[in-house]
C-alpha cells in the first residue's frame, strides 16, 4: 500500500457514510485466499492490509500452578474465544490432567463451541452456548445450569470480567484462571500508512493503537468493531465507532463492513 498523509478533516457524523478505498484489519491475514474478506475487497475494490496488533502468549503449567486452581474440582468451563480452548487443553497436557467426561463446556457462540470438536469427542460431551453469540446470552445459558456447578472461569490478564461479576452477584460457584497474557505487537510499519478504516477485534488492540501513540486523532478515519468489549473500548477511548458487530443484520464483521460499503455506493 502506497504511504499516504493521515487525514485532517474535522470529524465526521457518524450517520454519514464515508467512501472506503483502504481498510486495515487488525488481524493476521489469512491463511486462505478463499476468505471472505478477500471477496469483499474485490466486490468493492478496497485495498486491505493485514497486521494483528496483538499476540497471545500462553502462561507455563508452573505460572498456573501459582494460581492454586484444582481443574478436577470444578464440573464446568466457561470458554469465550477459541484461545482460552487451545491454552486450557495446553494446561492440561503440560499438567498431565485428564479431564472428565462429564465436564460442561459453555461457549460464547456456537463456531467457539465447534472449535472444541479439535479436543474433545463433540456429540458425547455437554456443550452449550449462546444463542445469538452475545455475553447476554451465555449467561442466560449458565443461569439455566448453574444448580450444582462449580465453574473455571478463563479471565484475561487485566483480570476484568463481567461474566465474573455476574457470577458472583448470582452466587455462582466458580473460579477464575489466567491461561494466557496479552502482549502488543510493533505496528510501527503498518501505521506508516494511513487508513479510510480501521477495524478491531480486541480492547487490547485499541490500547496498542495508544501505546503507538498516545495523542492519536481520529480525525476522519473511520473506526469499526467486533465484539461488545472492543466498542466499549473504543468509546471509553474518545474514539467514535462508526460500524458496528455483531448486529442483528450483520452477524459478522465481514457482513458489517459489506452492509456499509453498500451504503456508501448507494
């Protein structure tokens, strides 16, 4: 992507639709070039640029240990992201922990649920998840079951968690672990460039952006995001949210961005 002047306009309305040539996903590129986001850019001729600003690091058995977290005690696990799957079964390797049969997995959507299909016989075990992929929904699904549960909660290294404080304010036995830590990654030669859009998928991303550079304007660029905590992230930041997902209309962050570029050439 040819370097460009970051944008100077005042700040836009947020009900206005502004043209899109450029969009920086705040994620590795894909593995595939059958992805949807590649469809999109050449259904609407944008250019995308790929550059995760975050990367997960998995904590030792001996870092969890620390924790003095039985796994064998509790009867359920809460799992909000296909990360905390892969690093909870990475725990119990390295800690030689066989988990029961009978352990109940609660997932936050049913594409984290299937995920579990890479560790776990999917059809003989008890998986449930939110309906409509909201935190909303998960925690109506452990109310339904929370009668003589006990609960490992995987919380992210800020330690900030509603589903905990939902937990405790509802007498849920549970206990929260940390299976891995957030680390930024060096986006310095990404954002050499500037952007009509950018596009987040974690909190932790949005506070990568201000460790880059903790005076950033928005100015007229144009911000989208995935996930109920990343807008909240971005709006506690001062930085307007101009597309929004999931919605009701647009499940994922691929269809968010389609419904809006469609907009645009309306």
């Amino acid at each position: 992507m040819a370097k460009a002047v970051r944008p100077q306009s005042k700040t836009t309305d947020s009900k206005e639709s502004r043209k899109v040539d450029s969009i920086l996903i705040t994620q590795p590129r894909p593995e595939t070039e059958k992805s949807p986001y590649f469809d999109l850019a050449k259904k609407f001729d944008v250019k995308l640029a790929f550059h995760p600003f975050i990367r997960v690091e998995g904590l030792s058995g001996k870092e969890f240990r620390k924790q003095r977290v039985d796994i064998l005690e509790h009867t359920a696990i809460v799992f909000t992201s296909r990360n905390a799957i892969d690093h909870f079964f990475r725990i119990c390797e390295e800690l030689k922990v066989k988990v029961s049969q009978e352990m109940k997995y609660f997932c936050i959507t049913e594409a984290v649920a299937l995920y579990l299909q890479k560790f776990i016989l999917y059809r003989k075990r008890k998986v449930f998840f939110s309906a409509d992929g909201s935190t909303e929904g998960l925690l109506e699904v452990i109310t339904k079951h929370k009668a003589n549960e006990r609960f490992i909660l995987p919380i992210a290294d800020n330690g900030k968690n509603d589903i905990g404080q939902f937990m405790t304010k509802n007498n849920i036995a549970f206990s929260e672990v940390t299976l891995y830590r957030t680390v930024s990654n060096d986006i310095t030669p990404v954002m050499k460039d500037s952007y009509d859009l950018i596009v987040f998928f974690s909190p932790f991303s949005v506070h990568t952006l201000f460790e880059y550079d903790a005076n950033f304007k928005q100015n007229g660029t144009l911000i989208g995001a995935f996930g109920p905590t990343t807008s909240k992230a971005i709006e506690d930041a001062g930085l307007r949210l101009d597309i929004k997902a999931p919605a009701p209309n647009a499940p994922s962050m691929v269809s968010a961005l389609e419904r809006y570029l469609t907009d645009v050439k309306k």
